[in-house]
C-alpha cells in the first residue's frame, strides 16, 4: 500500500492548483494524482496527445481505459469515482489528500468505494506563495503590460474638459464605462484578460470594488484599479492610481498625502520574517495618527477598511495577506500588492496600489508607474 496521494480532480482552466502542479490549461476536468514521488494525469482522448507533450506529468494516461476495465468489473456506467477507484487500487492507493474545493460528488464516491480523504485548505500547495524568478519576471511582464495601459487610461481623463462637474470628451461625457472599455481592449491587443477593472470616482469610490458607472466627476478623485491576466502565463499583475481633474480640494489632497506616506510606511516594514498583520496595524496606525478615523458615519463605513495588500500569482488574491486577521508570516520570494486606502464620502476615495516582491532584509518595488494626484 502507498502513503497518502495527492488527488486533483478539475478543470486547470479554472483550478489553480492544478494548473500550477501541471502548467497544462484545459477547459475541461482531468485526473491527476502524485504518488510516491511520480505525477501521472488521466486525461480524455481529445486532451490525451496535447498533455503528454504540454503537461508537466511523469506519465499521461487515457481515462477511457479506465473507464473500460471499470465497466469490465462489472459498473455500466461508471462515474468518475469509479475510474479514479480502479487507477488507484491498481497502485494500492487507499489513503488521499484533497483539497478543500474537492468535488462533495467525488468525495461521497470514493469514500463509498473505500477509500480515506483528508481534505487540507488554502494555501493547498505551500510553494505557491513563494514565487520562482520566472514567476517573479511573468508578473513583471504582466505589470509592464498594464502599466502602458493605465498611461493611456490616465490620459482619457487629461484630455477632458471639466462641464458642471462633469467631465467631457469629444463632446460627450467621459464615463466609467467608456474608460473601462478602452483598458479591456488595450490589454485584449496585449495578449492580457482583464477581469473586473475599476473606474470609479466620488462617493462610489468609497466603496473599494464598486467598479464605477455613469460620467466621472471633477475635482474628486478617481480611482483606477486594473489587474488583468496574461494569456500565456496565466499570472497576474494588479495596479491602483488615483488621479483627479479639475482642482483636488485640499481635503483630498491631504488623504492623497497621507496615502502615499503610507504605503512608504509598508515599504519600509515589509521583509521576510515580518507577519503580515504587522504591516497593516502599521499602516492603520499611521493613519490614525494623522486624523484620519475609521468607523461608521452616515449608515457608511469609512477611513481605512480594507487589508494593506495580498499576494499575487496565478490568482489575483492568494496568501500571504496583509491585514488586521492576518496570520502568515512575510516569506522571501513573495510578491504582495501594497495598497492603503482612505475613503470618506463626500470627499471622496485615495487609493494608491504598487506590486513588491519580499526580500530577506526589505523589499523590491516591480512597479515603475508614477504616482500623482493632478492631470
């Protein structure tokens, strides 16, 4: 009998983890299983010669002949359960480890079938967190595509005219979802998907994913997330600016001050060995300090109410995080977003994002974007 196995069941397109054991995207579920030491895949005969050329695998096996011997012993119409049942017990397999998100169908099978399923959380795969110089550099690329972007996105806005509070391009008002468009296009040309980008300004932005809708307004801030995903690598990269147009008054011009003096704040926390929590109760600290409460007013949440930052990789949020329940420790090789936020309605929202990697004694800024309040 073999120890424990590891037992993915999923579609990589969808799955991290098995993409990021395998490196082979796929739409649909496969099998994949790591046993002594060896890595072995049962994929479908569509999929079968793509990932034993693509797929980082010790062997690629088909699942219909698994399938087969499954209706040989006797199952007529086996489901998956019944095909990963006689794979494994072809290799003495009784005892797996799953991942949290495993299939309750799959689970309630082979544990039918006999067999013992401990189930382990997120961070499923520890390694992840500490990203390879490769990953480190395909997320560099990443930054670099959306940098480019966000330029050219910061520019809508400096080319508008300022009309009753409103502002105008081309005649016409300039709105969140006409920016939008033209980021997710943008990045479409540049090989990247970009997924829920946030143009917001005044009091929508006070509420940190409310994406924005409708014109954006002057002489408040405006705030710019994009954090797309690079086709090919399937990594991310995740950036904030805030700019304004038309005059920042000078309250918003002060939160712009003591966001940015924040994040320095961050920086100069953040190396290995340092739990993430203390990097936030840092910045939180601050931040209070300066005036700048956090509580309810109003029926609304405002000040600072949101993590410091979190990891980044093949998903957008993965752990470490830095926040006020945060309970890792900073790693070298992590790369983690640093983004303090003030949002007070009436006002309006600051929120500036930058992407590091944790170094032994401090930390490396991979973005290259300037930062400032006034186009």
């Amino acid at each position: 009998m073999s120890d424990e196995a590891i037992l993915i069941i999923g579609a990589s397109e969808t799955d991290s983890n098995l993409y990021y054991r395998t490196r082979f995207l796929a739409p649909d579920p496969f099998v994949c299983v790591e046993a002594d030491g060896k890595r072995t895949l049962l994929m479908s005969d569509l999929e079968l010669d793509r990932a034993k050329s693509q797929a980082r695998a010790d062997a690629v096996l088909p699942y219909s002949a698994y399938r087969e011997k499954a209706v040989q012993s006797g199952v007529p119409e086996p489901r998956t359960a019944d095909v990963v049942a006689v794979f494994l017990r072809e290799r003495g397999i009784e005892s797996l480890l799953v991942p949290g998100s495993f299939a309750v169908e799959h689970a309630d099978g082979l544990r039918e079938r006999g067999f013992a399923l401990r189930f382990k959380k997120e961070p499923f795969f520890e390694e992840r967190a500490v990203k390879s110089p490769e990953e480190i550099d395909a997320i560099a690329e990443a930054l670099r595509h959306v940098e480019q972007v966000m330029g050219e996105a910061i520019g809508l806005v400096r080319a508008a005219d300022v009309r009753d509070d409103v502002l105008v391009l081309d005649g016409e008002p300039l709105t969140s979802e006409r920016v939008k468009r033209f980021v997710d296009v943008e990045l479409l040309k540049r090989g990247c998907v970009a997924q829920h980008t946030i143009v917001s300004s005044g009091d929508a932005a006070c509420d940190p994913h409310n994406g924005g809708s409708g014109p954006l307004q002057a002489r408040t801030g405006i705030i710019l997330d994009i954090f797309p995903r690079v086709s090919t690598t399937r990594y991310f990269a995740d950036i904030t600016r805030t700019v304004c147009k038309g005059g920042a008054p000078e309250p918003l011009r002060r939160m712009y001050d003591a966001v940015r003096r924040a994040q320095d704040i961050a920086f100069g926390k953040i190396r290995a060995g340092v739990p993430g929590r203390e990097v936030h109760e840092a910045v939180a600290a601050f931040f209070e300090r300066e005036g700048f409460e956090t509580g309810l007013a109003g029926g609304r949440i405002r000040g600072f109410f949101h993590g410091t930052g979190h990891s980044v990789g093949i998903d957008i949020h993965e752990p470490p995080g830095m926040g006020k329940t945060s309970t890792s420790t900073l790693q070298a090789g992590n790369v983690v977003t640093v983004e303090p936020g003030l949002y007070y309605p009436g006002i309006g929202a600051v929120r500036i994002e930058d992407m590091v990697v944790v170094e032994e004694n401090g930390c490396r800024n991979l973005t290259i974007f300037p930062k400032f309040l006034d186009v």
